[in-house]
C-alpha cells in the first residue's frame, strides 16, 4: 500500500461519525430514545405533570409558535442550557424531565442552541458528567461571538490596542480563509445517529475545517507572539496557555458532536500554515490602517470585495452570515483605529520604554476597568441594536422581500450580508473610535 492510500485510509478512520460517538460515551453523553406518541394521551396532562417539575417553566415563558409571536434569530446565542430542575431550557426546549412521578430520572440535556436559520433543535441526552458538560460548554463558547464581543474590547480599552488591533487582523483572516474553504470541500457534519447533536446551531454549514478549532489556536498562538518581548511575563505562561486553550476548544467541537476529529486536525494544522505565512505581515497591515491616508476607502472595499467573493456558491447558510460579521467587523474596527490615530485619541506607547512592566492592581484601576467594559458593552450593544433596526427593513424593503418573518427575511443574501456587514461595521467601529472618545470625554479613558 502506499504513503497516498495510507493517509486516505487514516483520513477516512479519522473521519468516522463512530469515534465522535465514542468520545461523546467516554465523557458521559448517551442519546436517548424518542419519546413515541400515545394518541390516547390528552398533550395537556404532559404539560400539568410537567410543569411543577420544571419549576413551572412553561407558564414563565413563551414558547415557539405561541402568540408571542416568531423569535428573531440570534436571541438564543451563546446560552448554556440551565441544568435540569433549575428553571427549564432556553428556547424552550424541553429538558427531557419525567413525566411521571417516581424514582428521579438520570440527568439530561436538550440542544445547547437552536439552529435560528433552520429552527433545527438538538436531541435530549442523558449527561453522567456534569463537570465535563459545563466545561465543554465554556469552550465552545470561546469561539462565539459572544466570546468576540468581550475579549477583543477588553484588550483594545483595557490591556493593550495595539495587541488588540493585531489580534482582530489575524481572527478576520484566519475565520475567513477557513469560512470560504468549508464551502469549497463542502464535507457534511458527523452522521446523527450515532453521533449525539447536542448544538445544531452551526449544522446548516458544511465541516471540513472546523472554524472553532483554527480560532483555538490562533488567538493564543497569536496573543503570546504579540505580547511575549513587549510586555514583561514568563514565557512558561505562555506555553501552558496555548494547549489548554487549544485543546479545550478543539475537544468541545467533538463532545458537542458538530465536529469529527479530521475536521479538528485538518483545523489546527491550517491555521498554522496561515500564521506561517502571513504573521510577518501582521505589522505591516496595521501600521498601514493607522497611517496611509486612503485606508478607510481600501479597507472597506477590499473587505466588501472579499464578501462578494466568498458569497456565490448556489446554496445559503449561516456561514454567509458569520463570514460578513466577521469581514464586516474587521473592516470597522480597521477604520476606527485608522480615526482614533489621525485625531491622537489612542496612541501607542514609544518602542523606547519596551518592554511594559505589568502595572500594580489597585482599587482605582479595576475599578475604572470595569467602567469601562460595562459603560462600552451598554453602547456596543445599543449601537448594534439601533443598526439591525435599521438595516434589515430597509435591505426587505430595498429588494422587496417580505419582512413579516426576520429569520425567513434573513434567509435571503440581499438581506443577511448588508444587515451583517453595515451593522458589525459599525460595531467595530464604536470599538475603535467612538466608546474610546466617550471614555476620554467622562475621564474614565
């Protein structure tokens, strides 16, 4: 046999749904069966027997399809179901509760999120390891977006802009060269059977590689190259960080069952080919946002130009949706640096008193931290919301499609990709330019 049929032969092993199931069993995850239908059973006694056992969940909260009207998509990102006996599952997924009284059932779990393109919902597990669950669950959550929206404004207001600016550069490049290659290979999700689906959110995109494992390891590959020699640390710190977080992200993707482990590997190994490459550029890019007088003008057009190019494949998913956020934040905050700069808002320390000292913690300082975040997240937030406001009836409305649904609207290209674009632009933007002025305006900067 040879060294080609070889690796064919390990890619196809290692591609198996059966060793994702296998991991999922070894960490204490078992799909149950469904529930079969009893037509002599009034839906309405399930509920009544239901109900008190969920601390009475379904009377608090709305269900989907009730009269509360559609959920728009994104209200149920990035949460962790609420451990059964505690209140009930978001989304109103059910926790998989007993419906009788008796003997306490085995813990379980429903879906950790809802797929809001499709309305896709996870399948009931029995969960024997609770610890292990909540840990995966952390580092699934370590390449969400809101993961994204807290650590890369606490670097830029808090810790250090430039490391910031530098991070946000390699996450575009790295999330978007690994967004385009999933369509291209267009490899499918794990097989479910065996494998237990316990987030669908991502299961409209396509697998092959995983964007959460090249986000794994490139912020903390990156963070220690950025920051190791310009700021005063250990070097073992480093090297220590870079495998837990790594592994504990690439792990989650499997436990999760939305990977297989090719996807992880294939992941991991990419991402370091691009940071082989393109890290020497890293300087060089951000220097060029700051400085060059048309960069807002090259900046915007080249990532609209890389939009357009990654959207013309025959088929939509929320990959388009990710892939414009993800541009559309870069751009923002790109241009917000490239303001800040020329107006002298946020200026980098001298290369002459490198490296930096790691400052005492006092009472002042944490306290003006945590002013910041909360005062700057409240903004993010509110401009975020403003601009999904806007964006979305006027993109329905500028190519007539119907807006009554925002998660049918936001199905259509001509709707996602200006709503994801011009909003996490101007997200990225408020990071850069327009919370740093209102931190120096309340003195708190």
């Amino acid at each position: 046999m040879s060294l080609r049929q070889r690796l064919a032969q390990l890619a196809r092993r290692l591609q198996e749904p059966q060793k994702v199931a296998r991991f999922q069993r070894l960490c204490g995850v078992e799909a149950l069966p469904r529930r079969s239908a009893a037509p002599a059973t009034d839906p309405r006694e399930d509920e009544k027997a239901e109900a008190p056992l969920a601390g009475d969940a379904r009377r608090r909260e709305p269900q989907p399809g009730a009269s509360a009207g559609p959920q728009p998509p994104g209200n149920d990102r990035n949460q962790c179901p609420a451990k059964p006996g505690g209140g009930g599952a978001p989304n109103g997924v059910r926790n998989g509760l007993a419906t009788e009284l008796g003997p306490a059932s085995p813990p379980r779990v429903g879906a950790l999120r809802r797929n809001s393109l499709t309305g896709e919902e996870g399948e009931l597990a029995h969960v024997s390891n609770w610890p292990l669950y909540y840990l995966f669950c952390f580092g699934t959550e370590l390449g969400n977006e809101l993961f994204y929206i807290l650590f890369f404004p606490f670097w830029i207001w808090n810790l250090d802009a430039l490391v910031g600016r530098r991070l946000v550069v390699i996450w575009v490049l790295v999330m978007y060269l690994g967004q385009c290659t999933k369509d291209i290979i267009r490899w499918p999700r794990p097989a479910s059977p065996p494998v237990v689906k316990l987030e669908v959110f991502y299961n409209s995109e396509y697998s092959m590689p995983s964007t959460h494992a090249m986000s794994g390891t490139a912020i903390p590959i990156s963070m220690i190259l950025l920051t190791y020699g310009r700021w005063q640390y250990p070097l073992l710190c480093g090297l220590i960080l870079i495998p837990c977080w790594c592994s504990l992200v690439c792990l989650s993707r499997i436990y999760m069952g939305m990977h297989s482990i090719l996807d992880i590997i294939a992941g991991f190994l990419y991402t370091i080919l691009i940071l082989a490459i393109f890290y020497p550029f890293v300087d060089l890019i951000d220097d060029f946002n700051q400085t060059h007088k048309y960069a807002p003008l090259i900046i915007i057009g080249l990532h609209l130009a890389l939009g357009i190019f990654s959207f013309t494949l025959d088929t939509w998913s929320t990959s388009r949706g990710d892939t414009a956020e993800i541009l559309g934040s870069g751009a923002g905050i790109a241009c917000g640096s490239h303001v800040s700069h020329n107006v002298g808002l946020m200026l980098d320390p001298s290369l002459d008193i490198l490296p930096l000292a790691l400052p005492p913690i006092t009472v002042t300082m944490f306290g003006k931290a945590i002013l910041r975040i909360l005062i700057g997240m409240v903004f993010v937030l509110i401009v975020r919301d403003i601009m999904k406001r806007i964006t979305i009836p006027l993109a329905c409305k500028i190519f007539s499609i119907p807006c009554d649904d925002i998660r049918k609207a936001r199905q259509h290209m001509e709707v996602e990709l200006p709503y994801r674009y011009i909003t996490y632009g101007m997200v990225g933007f408020s990071i850069t330019f327009l919370v740093p002025y209102l931190f120096f305006f309340i003195g708190i900067s």
